[in-house]
C-alpha cells in the first residue's frame, strides 16, 4: 500500500465535501485503511471548505508541504492551498472561478490562470487545470462539476485507486437521478485530462 | 431502508463521521435518552439521533440551553436510564453549575456528557480545555482519537458511568468530531439496561449535610475508578527505548504518523491515554522506568504534563520531562509536523519540516458572509441607516454574527450565548451611550430572556433587534421552541416570542419583517426617540431553511436594468453575494439570488423578472 495525502480545497457549495466521502467510501470499499477529514464549520456562508484524504495514515490533517495531490475546485483556493503541497506532488484544479465579495464588489483583484498556473508549476511535478464548470454542464448537470475534477484526477492516477472503482462509486452513492450525468462528468474530466 | 447506524450488524465496517460514531457507540452502550444544545463541532450527534428518533428505541430532545440538556439528562439518568448529554466546549459552561452537584449526587443509570472542545477556534469564541471539568467536577475521562475509537469509547464510557452512576466526561476535538474513517460495528445490547429510581435522601439531595459525605463518597468512587484506568484498554505502551512519548487524544494520530515519517515506529516507547482521567498513577510510573526523557503531547493546557511533573517530584523520580514549550503551545492544534520537530528535538537532532513554497500572501480573503436573500443583512442594513455609528451594537451568537465585517458593521462586542442583552445593558448604562443589542431567535430562548427580564426590571436603555428566522441556522437547521417546522415534520405548539416579551414588562415590542424596507424603518425611528428597554422583532425564515425543509423557492429574481450611482451604492452598502461587478457594470446572479426583492426597494435600477427568462 502507498501512503498518499490528498488534500481538497473548495467553496461552500461546490460539492467539494461530497467529493471528498466520495474518494473515501471509494477507497474503503477498495480495502485501503482510509482517514478523512473536514473543516466546515462555516461552509454554508460562502467560506473556504478544506478537507483532507489520507491512506494508510491515522492523522486526518494535513499540514504544509505534506499532500502528495492537491485537488483545487476553485482557482482562487487553489492558490491559497498551493502551500499545502508537497514539492514534485501533484495538482489537479478547477481553471474557473467562484469570486469571492471583495472581488465581485470591485474591492479586491482575482488571479489570473496562467499566473496561478504558473506558480503551481514552480512547485509541483504535474499540473493539470480544466473548466469543471463547464464540463459539467456539457454532461448534464452542473452539480457535478466536482465529479469532473475527480475524473481527472484518476486518470492521471492521482488517487490510489482506478476508473472501474470510481464509476462504481457514483452508482453506489450518488442520488440515482445524478448518476449519468456523474458518469459522464467522470469521462469528460479523465478525456480532458489525457488530451 | 433502516440506517445502518440502528442495525444489529456486528463485525460490518461502515465509513462514519466521529459524530455519527459517537452516535453508535451510544447505541452499543445502551443509550435511553439523549439531550442537547447544539453548536460545532458536537452538532451531528444530536442531528442524527433526531433524524433517526422515529426508528430508534430511544427518547431524543433538543434542549432550549445546555444547563437544561444537562438537568433533563440528569433527571433521565436518575430515573435509570442510560443518557447522553451533547454540547460544544462553552455549552459546559452553561452547564457547569448541575454538572459540579451531578457528580456528587450520582446519576444511576449512567450519564455521559459529550464535550466537543475547539483548539484552534475554528467555529468558537475561545478554545477552553474542558478537561479542567473532569478535574473540577470529578469525572472520568475518555478522550478518542479515531472514528472507531469515538464508537468506541462511547459505547464504554455509557457502561462505566451505568455501573458505577459517576457521570463521565467524553472529551472530543474538532479533529476528532470531523474525521472520517472505517468503524467496526459491534452488538446491539439485547436488554435495556434499567436501574428503577430508589427514594435516598442522603444520595439524592445535597442539603450541607448530605453534601459534606457525599463529596467524600465522590472521591473514593475516583479512587476506585482510578484502579479502572490502571488497566483499561484504552491506556496502553508499546514500542521501546530510552525515550518515551505519553499521548492523548488526536496527538496519538499525529505521533503515530510522525513515528513512522521518521522511521521510528517501535525504537520509541509510547503510552497512549485513551482513558485519560483519573490519570492512572502506577502505570505513569511503571512507564517511565528506564526512561532518560518523557515528552507529553496533549493539546492546549499542560494537564497530563503538571501532573506527571508532580508525581515523580512526589516519588523522588528524576527525569527529564519535556511537553509544552515553543514547538508545542498551549494555544491551537498539534499536526504531525509539530510532533515530529518535538521527537527530532528531545533525541537532540536538528528540527526539519517539510518543504513547501511560501503562503501566496496578499490574495482576497473569503470571509463567511450572510446568504443571498438573508433577512439579517435588511435588518442590519435599516438599522444602521436610522442608528450608524452613533450607537454602539451588542452581538450574540449565531450566523447574524456575520454582519461584524464592513459594510453592515454590526457588531462592536461579543461575548457568549444570550449576552447582547445583558452586556449591552450594563454599557449602555454605564456609558449613557446609544446601545442596540442584537440575539436571534434560538438564542434568545437559549438564556436571552433572562437578561431581558433584567433590563426590564433594572430599567435599562436598551433596543433588543430580535432577529427571528425561524430556525437556529448556524449550527445546522435545527429546531427550537418557536419553530413552525423541523425536517421531520411540524411542531405542534410553536411558543410565539412577541407575547413572551410583552409578558417579560415590555412597553414598547413590534414585530415586522425586515424585508419591508420602509416599515421597518419607520419602527426603528419610532423605537429611536423613546427610551427604556424596546423590542423590534424582525421575522422572516432563514433562505436556505425555506428550500431545504419546505422547498420553498420564490418564482422571480433580481436583475438590473442599468447599472447607475443608486446601483452601485446599493453594490457597496449591502454586500449580497449575489451580486457581481463586472468591469463597471454590475450584474445579479440570478442562480444565487434568492427573490428576496430588497434591493428594488433601495434602488430603481434593480427590476424583477421571472427566473430563466
């Protein structure tokens, strides 16, 4: 067994939990000694939600430098959590952005992409961004926004389990009547991962 | 299909919450009863027994405060049923004054009280250690560190405190509360475990004369529960060597990890205290035998550190101890990491974590702000449109705390549950300044009444804003005695809060919807030029209460029509979440707005059109 650090960072909102006990149900039902852990307390109201996956470790935390993969499901929040990733760890994020108040009201400046992937670039062996809003929205709900990024981050075998199980997973777990369209978030995330 | 968490599954393993753990090793344990207040990080265990209430074999209230969950749970426990008690850290504050009398008067049929603690103030206002409360009322402790452990130990702190009718404390942590891992499911009892109430004045009522050998009785029930700790499974070494390492709570998940990153895992003696008070003595000493230097790893106060200090001082032990020092604060959680430097450094080798590139420093925060549509934001918005920065504003605790932060600036002190009445009577008093205290519903039940009783009675010049939504939203939706309706369905006898205040001697109460711009300010002016205590009701339900638990969505949405100065003022005076600038334009997002219509009332620039048009 690997050990591996996951670490998901996200806004309220974003399924960025749900996809954080996705990756962790997967995960057990695979035999893995799973922990998992969550901070959000305020998550409801707009705020950051951070949370964490880790294999074959006790600690459900994760501190700087220490995630083996960050999953980013907003841009802003990525960069936020760049620290938290290990240097030649690797980074799967959501190129589209949810602004945060100071920023829609004109108060404050947003990232740009490539300045967010450049940074991510000095620190991390592989950087993968892709639209997962969008995506999503292509595959019919865009609720699984979260989904796309999860299918991305499998293909490039960023979590410590394959495709079959994840699928697998999205039928098992997610309301039935979003069960399509996750599987088809899943494949157009993995299709726009290995393009 | 029935929840796996009330199923006789034993040996099945399910991916659980630590709450949702917690909630089963209570059903391994036998629980009866089950009372709480609810705040973060303790709120899923009473969420899910009342999702679960009308499964299960077992009674379920939410409490109107936490020294009530504690009494109702006492007296559940002196009837002989095996109960739980749930709050966060500072709920055990409220209700300390029965828990300090509890443990001498005994609960028979067993009680536990959940403390879920906070080190790092992720969701509190401070990060007291209650584990002073074990040792301040006499309580057993157990303190798990994994989901299976929080199951776990639930289960055996119930069946310690049934069989010896000491309550027990059972000490979590955000960490802990909020991990996620695999359980294995043990039995459900077959019998329920019952201890008939029997009339004993001696025991049961601690008039001086009772009290006086009850608290003797007290100590020798620790002293016996002690010999339990001595051998309990949940204290247990492993590993061997010249350095020894003595952990409780979530620092036994972060030695364990960092014990294996530095390749130690067994050159490194370890005693892990899951049963962590009464501190069990001998073993503390049979422990440290053969040790050159101990390090203790507990979180926030040096509890297990002084009183190890103090033994060996007491055995004429010497021994280097090491515990809270610049590695490891009194303040804040642990990581891995820390604990890791902390073991580098008493083996005298250099400290080194791991690498990372630096905190990108200087990007847009993302505080938590009210909802799209939220009815506080119109409350606070009004009144500081009548009051500003000429009044000074007394908050409490709930999501209307939200509004501190500019442009709403609507708090100026804070200090517990129910305070803005009482503290913002005292300073508008002491001050003769203009004060407006600010509570929302669930906590003006919770113990805002009594300080409104007090400024009637000491004829304070105080307006109380109540602000009604309907729901305590903070902490997760729950249900409160004014609520219409829970997720399980209606409540029967909501107790309205207008009559209440007029029957606490109110002159001068109006209830109104903050929504109504216009009206409400016209209350607030009129609440303005009078004196004495005031009440202005503000009542409209929570946003997302309305489409979670009755699907309510409202058919039109926001949209502006041109963007003009009216348009950006409003932009910067209100600060909805739906709205967005979009180089000088600015735009409603039409997902996140909830149909409110406050700001066609502030600005004609705003217009109403029919969602997905």
């Amino acid at each position: 067994m690997q050990r591996t650090r996951i670490f998901f960072t996200g806004v309220g909102g974003q399924g960025t939990l749900t996809a954080t006990k996705l990756v962790s149900l997967t995960a057990l039902d695979e035999g893995l000694p799973v922990t998992s852990g969550e901070i959000h307390g305020m998550a409801q109201r707009g705020g950051v939600v951070e949370s964490t996956v880790l294999i074959g470790y006790l600690s459900p935390k994760i501190t700087h430098g220490e995630a083996d993969v960050l999953l980013g499901f907003e841009l802003l929040e990525t960069l936020r959590a760049l620290c938290y990733l290990k240097p030649g760890g690797r980074l799967v994020g959501n190129s589209e952005s949810l602004p945060p108040l100071s920023v829609a009201t004109g108060k404050a400046a947003y990232p740009s992409l490539e300045s967010v992937e450049a940074k991510a670039k000095a620190v991390a062996s592989t950087v993968l961004f892709l639209p997962c809003r969008t995506l999503a929205q292509q595959a019919g709900a865009a609720q699984s926004a979260n989904t796309v990024l999860l299918g991305a981050a499998c293909a490039i075998k960023a979590l410590p389990f394959g495709m079959e199980a994840l699928e697998r997973s999205v039928r098992k777990y997610l309301k039935p009547a979003l069960a399509e369209a996750n599987l088809k978030a899943l494949e157009l995330g993995a299709k726009a991962a290995l393009r | 299909m029935p929840s796996p968490l009330l199923a006789d599954t034993p040996g099945e393993t399910l991916l659980l919450l630590g709450n949702e753990a917690i909630v089963r090793g209570a059903l391994e344990g036998g629980v009866g009863f089950v009372s709480c207040y609810p705040g973060t990080p303790s709120s899923e265990v009473p969420d899910t027994f009342f999702r679960l209430s009308r499964e299960g074999d077992y009674i379920f209230e939410y409490s109107t405060n936490e020294k009530v969950a504690l009494e109702v749970g006492a007296g559940a426990a002196l009837a002989g049923v095996p109960t739980l008690v749930t709050m966060k850290h500072v709920g055990v504050n409220v209700a300390a004054d029965p828990l300090l009398t509890l443990s001498y008067i005994t609960a028979p049929g067993g009680l536990v009280l959940l403390s879920a603690d906070d080190p790092g103030c992720h969701s509190s206002q401070n990060e007291q250690d209650n584990r002073h409360y074990a040792r301040l009322a006499g309580l057993p402790c157990f303190e798990p560190a994994t989901a299976q452990e929080c199951k776990d130990m639930a289960r055996d702190a119930l069946h310690l405190a049934h069989r010896t009718g000491q309550p027990v404390l059972l000490r979590t942590t955000t960490r802990v509360n909020h991990v996620r891992g695999p359980v294995k499911l043990g039995n459900l009892p077959a019998e329920k475990a019952r201890k008939p109430f029997v009339r004993n004045l001696q025991q049961y009522v601690p008039i001086p004369a009772h009290s006086r050998v009850q608290h003797r009785q007290l100590l020798d029930r620790m002293a016996a529960i002690r010999q339990e700790a001595e051998r309990s499974r949940w204290n247990k070494v492993s590993g061997q060597g010249e350095l020894g390492v003595i952990a409780s709570g979530i620092c036994r998940c972060y030695l364990s990890d960092a014990l294996f990153e530095e390749g130690l895992t067994g050159q490194v003696k370890v005693l892990d205290l899951g049963f962590s008070y009464p501190m069990p003595d001998a073993l503390l000493l049979e422990f440290v035998k053969d040790l050159k230097t101990v390090l203790v790893l507990e979180e926030l106060d040096p509890l297990v550190e002084e009183h190890l200090r103090a033994l060996l001082q007491r055995k004429g032990v010497s021994l280097e101890v090491l515990g809270k020092s610049e590695t490891l604060p009194v303040w804040g959680e642990y990581s891995t990491d820390m604990v890791r430097q902390a073991i580098r450094q008493a083996q005298g080798r250099q400290a080194r974590g791991p690498e990372h590139c630096a905190p990108e420093q200087g990007l847009a925060m993302r505080p938590p702000n009210l909802c799209a549509g939220c009815s506080h934001r119109a409350s606070y918005f009004t009144v500081r449109e009548v009051y500003g920065d000429e009044a000074f504003y007394s908050s409490d605790i709930g999501c209307y705390t939200l509004g501190l932060l500019p442009p709403l600036s609507a708090a100026d002190f804070l200090l517990c549950m129910g305070a803005s009445i009482s503290t913002g009577s005292g300073f508008a008093t002491a001050s003769g300044k203009t004060t407006v205290a600010f509570i929302g519903d669930s906590t003006f039940f919770h113990s805002g009444i009594t300080g409104l009783i007090n400024a009637v009675y000491n004829r304070h010049n105080i307006l109380l804003v109540i602000l009604d939504n309907r729901t305590t939203a903070m902490t997760g939706h729950q249900p409160h005695p004014g609520v219409d309706h829970t997720v399980i369905g209606p409540n029967e006898r909501p107790i309205e809060i207008e009559p209440l205040v007029r029957a606490c001697g109110v002159e001068h109460v109006k209830s109104l919807s903050p929504l109504n711009h216009k009206a409400t300010k016209k209350a607030l002016e009129e609440m303005k030029a009078l004196s004495g205590p005031r009440v202005l009701i503000l009542r409209d339900p929570c946003v997302i209460h309305e489409r979670r638990v009755n699907g309510k969505v409202k058919p039109q949405a926001a949209t502006v029509a041109e963007t003009t100065e009216g348009c950006l003022d409003v932009l910067g005076s209100l600060a909805c979440p739906a709205f967005l600038k979009e180089g000088d334009a600015v735009r409603v997002d039409e997902e996140m707005c909830s149909g409110c219509m406050y700001c066609l009332q502030l600005d004609k620039s705003f217009k109403a059109k029919k969602r997905g048009a």
